[in-house]
C-alpha cells in the first residue's frame, strides 16, 4: 500500500503543476492591484495540489499510459482506489474555493467540469482533437489567471480578460507537442488526438501560430499596467519563442527527443514563472528594491 501511495503522488506530478502551470495564477496575481497575501498562496496550494493535482491523476487512470507523458518520463501503473481520491481531492478543493467568494468558485467548478469531461470515458474531450484544446485552454489557462486574480483580491477587467486569452494561447501553443510522443498509445485507446490528425507539421504550425499571437495579445494587455517590465518580458519571450521553434521545427517524434523537448517546456516555463513571481515580489512589496520599483 505504501507504495501505491507514492505512485498516487507521483501522478500528481507536483513539479509540473509548481514549474509549468503556474504562470497563469502568478499572472493572476501581478494584475490584482493590492494583494491578500495569506488566502493568494493558501489558494495557490489549493489549485496546483488538490485540482491540478488531483485532475492530473484522475487522466492519469484512464489513460493508463506506459511511454512518455508531460512531467513523466515512466509513469507508475494506477490501482482503483487512485480514480476516487483524486476526485476527492479536486472536490476538497470546491469547497474551500467557496471561503474566497462565488466568481472564484464558479471559475474553480468550470474549470473542474473541463477536467472531468477532458478525462472520463463518458464524454473523453480528450479523445477529440479540438474539444481536447478548449478544455486545456479554459482549465489549466484562461481560468488560471482568473483564480490569481479573484484569489489575490483584484477584480476581473478587460486587461485581465486579454492577459488570460494571451497566457492560455502560449500555454496551449505546446500542449500537442507531448502528443507526438505517445501516438500508438492514442490510437490504442480510440482517441483522435491533435497530433494525430494534423500530424507533426500540424503541431508544429500550430506551435508556431499561438505561441507568438499569444505573446502579442499576453504583452499588449500587460503592456497597459507595466509597460518597462512587459517590454523587457516581451524581448526575452520572444528570443525564447524562437529557439523554442527551431527545436520544435525539428522534431520527428522520435521518442529519444522526449527528454530534450520536457527540457525546453521546462526552461521556458520556469523562466516566464521566475519572472512573474520576482514582478509580483516587488510589485506588492514584499522585498523591497526601490530602484526597481519606480519601473512598475
């Protein structure tokens, strides 16, 4: 049993909700003029562990995956009990999302609803190419920044609005990229993927096409509130986009390329969180840089 339970939390891939996929909140967070510091990180923990967490394991146990997923190189195999907690978890979190207010929790119950279709053999949004991108689009993205927002005491306005469709159009930009790695595993499974019906130059133009509108959209909504550090993010991004493409451009789906591209997610996903957690520290002062403060 105690091994079942450290493979439960291995599928619940910590270090790809805390590295990866909390840009959004952190985003969230840089937009809220004033922030609630203790219920901002208690909800942190409520997003990236109990409904990113616990939607991550519950995919988990239908995919049944055996080759290389996001953030797992070998996954461990589920047992039944897995499918039940991970619910529990996603639903604790529900119920503490009502202690912040009603748009948060209706924000936190979609994006739980995304995750359940995405995932269960019921409906399997997954298992189609472009239902699979919506639900990745609104749950993991587009609500993330909204969840920042609400949870650190701001409100959603229309530079909010724009930073999320940004955000979530980057974050999607290298969702079908994982996908290519795992092809006979989808088809297994009876699921038309995105990968699988544009094929590995579908990805890479679609790669192409929403990581940069997405930055365009991201650093003029940003640009608004912050237009000294949304120019040097919008250079460093864009840098980055591009030997992100040239790497990407390469791929063949060979799966010895699995480890360089969860090498780049990482890199570029770590440095774009780095920056908005170090914006967010001086913003709300909570170090203290004068000099750099009077940029903001």
């Amino acid at each position: 049993m105690y091994r079942q339970i450290i493979h439960f939390i291995i599928h619940l891939r910590l270090h790809y909700q805390f590295f990866l996929l909390s840009g959004g909140y952190l985003l969230g967070g840089l937009m809220a003029p004033e922030l609630d510091t203790s219920r901002y990180l208690m909800q942190f923990l409520n997003v990236h562990i109990l409904l990113f967490g616990g939607a991550t394991a519950f995919n988990s146990f239908w995919d049944k995956d055996e080759g290389p997923i996001g953030g797992l190189k070998h996954p461990p195999v589920m047992t039944p009990w897995m499918r039940p907690v991970s619910l529990f978890l996603m639903f604790a979190g529900l119920f503490w999302a009502f202690t912040v207010g009603l748009i948060y929790t209706l924000v936190y119950a979609f994006s739980l609803l995304l995750f359940w279709l995405y995932s269960t053999p019921l409906a399997r949004w997954k298992g189609d190419p472009h239902l699979s991108l919506i639900a990745i689009a609104f749950s993991t993205g587009f609500n993330s920044v909204l969840m920042g927002t609400l949870a650190a005491g701001g409100a959603i306005t229309i530079p909010v609005l724009g930073a999320a469709l940004g955000a979530s159009m980057i974050l999607l930009s290298l969702y079908p990229v994982s996908q290519i790695f795992q092809l006979d595993e989808d088809i297994r499974r009876g699921d038309r993927t995105f990968a699988g019906l544009y094929g590995i130059d579908g990805v890479k133009r679609f790669y192409i096409g929403f990581y940069f509108s997405g930055l365009l959209i991201l650093c003029g909504s940003l640009y608004l509130l912050y237009p000294i550090p949304t120019a040097f993010l919008f250079v460093t991004a864009l840098i980055s986009g591009v030997i992100i493409t040239r790497i990407v451009v390469r791929l063949d789906g060979n799966r010895n390329e699995y480890e360089r591209v969860m090498r780049v997610k990482l890199i570029a996903s770590l440095s774009f969180v780095l920056f908005l957690l170090f914006s967010s520290l001086i913003w709300h002062e909570w170090i203290e840089i004068p000099l750099i403060r009077n940029y903001f």
